[in-house]
C-alpha cells in the first residue's frame, strides 16, 4: 500500500512537472516578444516606402513616402513579416497596379537599408534580391532587385517629417527610437496631413512647453551631480529631493503636452478618411486597367519563356555592371 502511494506521488510530479515544462514552453513561444528597432528598408519603383525593421529583421512600421506608396499599401499588414517578404509583396503589388509596367523592357527596384552596421546585413541584402528576383523570374518580367546597405540613418529618418536639428547628437539608436515614436505618431494620417501634425507638434515645443527643454537639462544636471562620489551624502540626498521635485513637475508637463498632440491626432485621423476612401477607388481601378495586360503577358511569357528568360538575366547583368 506505502509502495503503491510513493508510486502515485511521483507520477503527480512528473505531471506537474510536465504540465510546467509546457506551459514555459507555450509562453516562450507565444507571448509578445519586444521589438527593438534596427534599421530603415526603403524600397523605390515610384511607390516610395519604408520599413521599420526590428532586431530580426522583421517589419514593425510602415511609412509612405509618396501617394502612390499610400494609394498602394494602405489597407495591407506587413506588421510582423521578414524584411524579404515584405520586400517581395511590395514589387508584387507594385506589378498588379500597373506601377511596374508587367511587359517592361528593365525596371529596376532599388532598396536602401540604413542600420547602425551594415556589415551585419550583407546575409539579409542576398535574400532581400533574391525573394524579389524570384517573383520576377516565376512571372516573366524583365526587372531586377539592387540593395545598397547603408549607416545614413539621420537621413533616412527625416524622410518622415523628423527635423535635421532633432538628430544632432543622438546615437545611431536614438535615432532609431525616434523614428519608431514618429511612426507610431503619424500611423493612420494620410501623407498630406502629415506635416501639418509635425508644425503642431514643433509649435508646441517652441511656444506653449518650451519649458520642457529647460526641465530635461535640469533633470540631467541634477543626476550628473549626484552621480558624483566626492560630495556628502547630506548633499546628495537634497539633490535628490530637487530631482524628485523637478522629474514630477516635468512627468505632468508631458502628460499635458502628450494630450494635446493626441487630440491633434485624433482630429487629422478623422480627416484622412476621405482621402483612403479616395486612394482605395484609385487603386481599384488601376487594377481592373491592368488585369487584361497580365493575363496577356502570362500567356506571352507560356510561350516564349526561354527568350524572356534570357532577357531578364541580360538586364541582371547590367545592374551588376
């Protein structure tokens, strides 16, 4: 009977034990894993957009840089997909709205990639060429992929409307943070709206909480000196309190600050309705323009692969010369 009971004892630890092993498992495989920004892919065929990738290349933001980008894009997910897929639907989209001509005689899809050390991504740069190349070759279209890596992060961020006076003296992260801020903020307004959020907020900055800027240099001359190992604990911990003082005072000009650009947000969201009601009616009929022209290339390239095949490995070779 004792026997029996130690025997049952232990197969409840072992479950338990099983049953721990598992539900560690599921969370490490399906909780949400935090996102760190990592380098900008902007992709150009006239469509002009960039990607906000994070530290496994995977999308995080979207940004258009042009209507046609907006037009295009606006109502896909890319949140979530690798750099070379996101790459991929973007030429497969781009092709199926006529903005890469489907009978082309040589397009080229230039992709830059700004990252804090490009020679990190020369992998990423091979699979980036060769997803999109593959969609070309598998359709018959005499068009090519080149990927220039790059560490001009400061210019690609101002692409989004970030003032060159906001990048100076920030590291090559905090420029990333503050792209990955600017694109959570500006998600959702349409592009000609865009700069009106960013004179709001810049207004706000230099007018109604310029104290803000005096409060931070306060906040890091206060930690600055009680940082210091030479001075007495009596005096650090006065410093202290002012820092305490100064750090709530600034936590509540922010909270107001944050306030008053969401509701701005809000407003211009509303507004950009209209303008996506706009650009979905234009991207569908470029795509009923253009749904007769690639069943007549499919049709084309079924019968005359071999030679379209050669000119797409000519047009290859002089994107590499």
């Amino acid at each position: 009977m004792e026997k029996n009971k130690k025997n049952i004892g232990k197969i409840i630890a072992l479950v338990i034990s099983l049953v721990v092993i598992l539900t560690a498992t599921l969370l490490i495989i399906f909780l949400p894993k935090n996102q760190e920004p990592k380098a900008v892919m902007e992709l150009n065929v006239n469509p002009n957009v960039q990607f906000l990738l994070d530290q496994n290349n995977k999308v995080m933001a979207v940004n258009y840089l042009n209507d046609d980008a907006q037009t295009l894009l606006k109502d896909i997910n890319f949140n979530g997909k690798s750099a070379e897929q996101a790459a991929q639907l973007f030429v497969k989209l781009s092709t199926e709205a006529g903005f890469i001509e489907i009978s082309t005689s040589g397009t080229r899809v230039d992709i830059t990639i700004s990252c804090e050390q490009p020679e990190n991504l020369t992998e990423l740069k091979n699979k980036i060429v060769e997803k999109i190349n593959y969609y070309f070759d598998e359709n018959g279209i005499i068009a090519g992929a080149v990927v220039n890596i790059t560490n001009n992060i400061d210019e690609a961020i101002q692409k989004i409307g970030i003032l060159a006076k906001d990048t100076i003296n920030k590291t090559q992260q905090e420029l990333l943070e503050l792209y990955n801020k600017t694109s959570k903020d500006i998600k959702d307004i349409a592009l000609c709206f865009q700069n009106e959020l960013m004179t709001f907020i810049q207004d706000l900055k230099d007018n109604t909480f310029s104290d803000l800027t005096k409060l931070e240099q306060t906040i890091d001359d206060l930690i600055e000196q009680i940082e210091k190992s030479n001075i007495a604990d009596e005096i650090k911990q006065e410093l202290q309190k002012q820092l305490d003082t100064i750090k709530k005072e600034y936590n509540n000009r922010m909270e107001e600050f944050n306030k008053y650009i969401q509701q701005k947000i809000d407003e211009l969201k509303e507004k950009s309705e209209e303008i996506y009601n706009q650009a979905r009616e234009q991207l569908r009929q470029h795509k009923q323009n253009c749904k007769q022209l690639i069943e007549e290339h499919k049709e084309y390239f079924k019968n005359h692969r071999e030679a379209v095949q050669n000119a797409i490995n000519a047009y290859r070779e002089s994107l590499v010369a």
